[in-house]
DNA sequence: ATGTCGACGGAGCGTCGA
C-alpha cells in the first residue's frame, strides 16, 4: 500500500502536477486537500481516465478533501462534526487485494491567530478527531489518518521554535492538543523511520521562505498499531517545491508492505 | 510581521483566507 497526501491549494491549479505525481510514482491511494472547488467542479474526468477511481467532498472557494485510489473505495463518511459547513473530512475503506484499510484524511481548520474564535474552531475540530480516531481504532483493519493538520508537532518540524512560538500552526496548545493522537496510540510515520531529520512539508509563498528553507512540517501520516507494523517507508518529495506555480505544500508518503 | 498566492465578484482590483 503506497499512500501519499498532498494539500495542493486548488486542483484546479494543480491538476497538471497531480498528474504528474500519478504518472511518475506507483501510488495506490492519494488524498487531497484544500481543492478550493465544489464536488461537482472537480476535474474527475482528468484523474478517472488515468485509471483511479475518486471521492471527492468539495465546497465552494474554500477547503474540499478528496481520495484518489486505484482500488474500490467503500463506506465513504464525510461529517466529523455535527452540522459542521466546512469540507475538511473525508473517511473511507479502500481495499486492495482483499484487504482493507481504513483510511481518514482530514484538512485541520488553520486557525488564524491563537486568539481568535477560529483557533476554538481548530480545538473543536482536533477534539472531534481524536474521538473518531479512538472508535475508529477498535476495527480490525490498520488506520491512517493523514493530511494538513496545520501543526508542526516538535520544535525539529520547524526552522524556528523561537520565531514561531505565536504561530498558530505551532503554539504549544495546538501542538499539545494534536499530540492527544499519540496518546490513543497513532504514531507519526516520518518521525519514525527518520528520528533526527529535519525536512519540512510546507513554506509560505511570502518572504522567500522556500528559498532560505523557513517551512515546517505540518502535514502528516499518522498510524495505528496495525498500520505500523506494515511500515516500510516514509518521505516527503521537496522538490515539487521547485516547480513553477507550486502549491505551497509538497506531497507526503508512506508505503506500507 | 508579512514582501505571495488563489477564489470571488464582476469586469478592476479590493477582500478574504491561508
């Protein structure tokens, strides 16, 4: 199972890399986000004619979540929050050979500034997480819960700590309370398989923060016992960074055997 | 803190969100 996420800051922008990603790696599930289109603008033509079958929970200008995956995708669910208008969450099954994994892919709220009311709304939406994620642990099938959680979780995912104390995507409530996955048992795949490496997922557009590498690493894999057992690698491809109009995430992976 | 993006409304560029 080789699995990748990538927040791609429109799929309207970025189909013709998201084509590219398809073609050149052999990937059996990829989940989107921040599509920034409604469910029935999205490109399904485009990505359905390369042989993927896709699930798409889109929103007019904002957010939107898709899973993109060569094998069936079954039990699609797309309310986390009771009454929730935001599209930042897709669950499903896919099933490869029989075998099926359960698979969320979430777009965390970014929160704006620590103090503001959408900062609750980024509490709210990690407290809902975590109650789904501990149910959803006690099926048989291994669980990944990947996507932009908009948190860097340790002071090694940023460039730094010092600087960005404030940050919304790093201030010591939000890393705390996305640790509380850990807690139930999820355990990050990069942090894993590269304890000491500092490589980040995201960089601003502004300030030629991709030039002087100012990112961190706020997009993640996370896996239940069951699914760390199968890792077999875990990486981010920086250099979709590079490319002309990029997003300002680059895809994230992990294989499992 | 913000030098950049992208979508939108409405048709030029300001506003919102990130």
């Amino acid at each position: 199972m080789q699995l990748a996420s990538w927040n791609v800051n429109s799929i309207k922008k970025r189909l013709g890399l998201v084509q590219c990603l398809l073609k050149k790696s052999n990937l059996d599930v990829l989940l989107l986000q921040e599509l920034k289109c409604t469910t029935d603008s999205f490109p399904f033509l485009e990505i359905e004619s390369m042989g993927y079958n896709v699930r798409v929970h889109g929103e007019k200008s904002y957010n939107g979540v898709a899973c993109i995956s060569k094998h069936a995708i079954e039990d699609v669910r797309t309310s986390l929050i009771f009454g929730d208008t935001q599209a930042r969450y897709m669950e499903c099954l896919v099933i490869k050979n029989e075998k099926a994994f359960r698979i969320i892919n979430v777009y965390v709220p970014n929160g704006g500034s620590i103090d503001s009311k959408n900062s609750l709304y980024k509490i709210k939406f990690f407290d809902a997480l975590q109650e789904r994620v501990h149910d959803a642990m006690e099926y048989d099938e291994p669980l990944i819960v990947a996507g932009d959680y908009n948190v860097a979780l340790y002071d090694i995912d940023v460039y730094s700590p010092a600087r960005l104390t404030d940050s919304v995507c790093f201030h010591i409530s939000m890393r705390r309370k996305a640790r509380e996955l850990f807690g139930l048992g999820m355990r990050d795949a990069f942090r894993l398989l590269h304890a000491n490496e500092r490589t980040f997922s995201w960089w601003d557009y502004r300030a030629s923060a991709w030039r002087s590498n100012r990112g961190m690493r706020i997009d993640n894999i996370l896996l239940s016992p069951l699914a760390v057992d199968m890792l077999d690698k875990a990486y981010i491809e920086t250099f979709w960074r590079n490319e002309s109009e990029p997003s300002d995430h680059v895809p994230i992976f992990c294989k499992l055997h």
